[in-house]
C-alpha cells in the first residue's frame, strides 16, 4: 500500500495557518456606544476613538497575522490598534504592541500592576475607556523588555451586565462565552495566577487628550430644566427690585 506523501510547502502553509490564524472565517462580535456606561461622560477625543473601534468591529474582519490594514481583510492585534489611532491622526503611531508600550511608558501616564490577576483589584482605580491595555506571555517574543506580546483598548462598562469591554484583534479570546477569530470586542479579563501570560500595565493614549480638555457634564434633565425655570420665576416676582446680572 503506497503511503501519502505531503509536499513540504504544503505542510508549512498548514502550519502558519493554524498558528497566525490565515483561511480561518472571522468570527466576532458587535456592540454600540449607546451600549456603555461611561461613553457619554468622556471627552470628545475619547468619543471618537470609542466610535471608530466600534465601527471596525462591524466590519466583519478576520485575525491576520502582519496586518495593520482592514484592506487585507484582516488585522492583528497591534495593527488594529495602530489602524484605530492613526485615524485619530495621532501623530505617529508605533506598529508594535512592544513600541506603544514604552510610547505610553515614556509619556509618564503608564500605569503598571506587578502581579495583578483579577479586574476589581484596586490598582484600575485610575482605568478609563480609550486606554491602552498591555500583556507578556501571550505568545513569543525576542528581544523586549519587558516581553510585550499583546495590546487592546479599553471600552468601558457594558449597562447589560455590568462587566468590562475592550477592543481589539485576537484569535481564541471570547466575549460572553462566544470564541473571535478577529477584529472585534471582547471581555475584560486579566490572566489567573497560573497563567504565563500576565497582565502588565495600561495608560492613556499620549496625546489624545489635550491639556485643559476634561470630560461632558451630565446632560441636564427635562425636570431638573423646568424646576430650574420655575425657581427663578417665583424668585422674581417675589423679589420685583432684583435684576438678573
């Protein structure tokens, strides 16, 4: 019986493609900004940031290994972050998850959390949506230090459940129990204790918020205006001599 011989070339597209995730559908999930808590409160430059991730999860894209552009139809992780920001114009945006890293780093704004493992530890006190989220141990990597392997967004807090959302690409992390092979949104999640992957540290875009620029106020409710409005018209005819300054 003649045994199947596989040509070599075969074997080593194979190979790539089951670990840079190449011929696999996309498979991600969607959310709108309407749909967190916090979106209204932020800044405009976070607004817009929120909004154009959101609009690439639509967009039905795959997890490309070197990708960096939704016109290959996929992207990988530090690609569709840099894609994001460079449609902000934010200046020039490192390619790697490593290069944004110390790019958030050398800002000053870097916050680190040695040893970290669950989301409600006190050290994201300071985590707001549109900051950058850092991993090590996520995959291989040479030659950095620390060994940053990983970048995502993050969103904010989803009003259905109560539980955190970020932005990015990967292929094999979930959202509320569904596997993404892409571009998408995801849970926030941070590595248990046993993992080798770690969470390191996150921070906000250098940059993206300009000195002074603080966040919306409250809209001001309908009641609030007329109670408002009423207010001042008994103030008036109770007191005819005042003027309004």
């Amino acid at each position: 019986m003649n045994s199947l011989t596989i040509p070599c070339w075969i074997a080593a597209l194979t190979l790539l493609s089951a670990t840079f995730g190449f011929g696999e559908s996309a498979s991600v999930a969607t959310i709108d900004s309407s749909d967190l808590v916090e979106y209204e409160s932020q800044p405009a430059p976070v607004k817009e940031l929120i909004d154009k991730a959101l609009a690439l999860t639509k967009k039905k894209l795959s997890y490309t290994y070197g990708s960096n552009s939704p016109a290959n139809r996929g992207m990988d992780c530090s690609g569709t972050v840099q894609h994001t920001l460079s449609l902000m114009a934010e200046g020039k945006v490192p390619r790697s998850s490593y290069g944004m890293y110390h790019w958030v780093k050398d800002s000053g704004n870097l916050v680190e959390t040695p040893g970290v493992t669950e989301t409600t530890d006190s050290v994201f006190a300071d985590l707001k949506p549109g900051d950058l989220l850092f991993w090590v141990g996520t995959d291989v990597t040479k030659g950095r230090v620390p060994p940053i392997s990983h970048v995502m967004v993050y969103l904010g807090t989803l009003k259905k459940d109560g539980k955190g959302v970020v932005f990015g690409a990967s292929s094999g992390r979930r959202y509320r129990g569904k596997r993404i092979h892409g571009v998408s949104v995801f849970d926030w999640k941070v590595p248990s204790k046993s993992s080798k992957a770690k969470f390191v540290g996150y921070g906000p875009v250098p940059g993206l918020i300009k000195e002074g620029e603080v966040a919306a106020a409250p809209a001001e409710t309908a009641p609030e205006k007329k109670k408002g409005l009423k207010s001042a018209l008994e103030f008036l005819f109770k007191n005819p001599d005042n003027s309004v300054q």
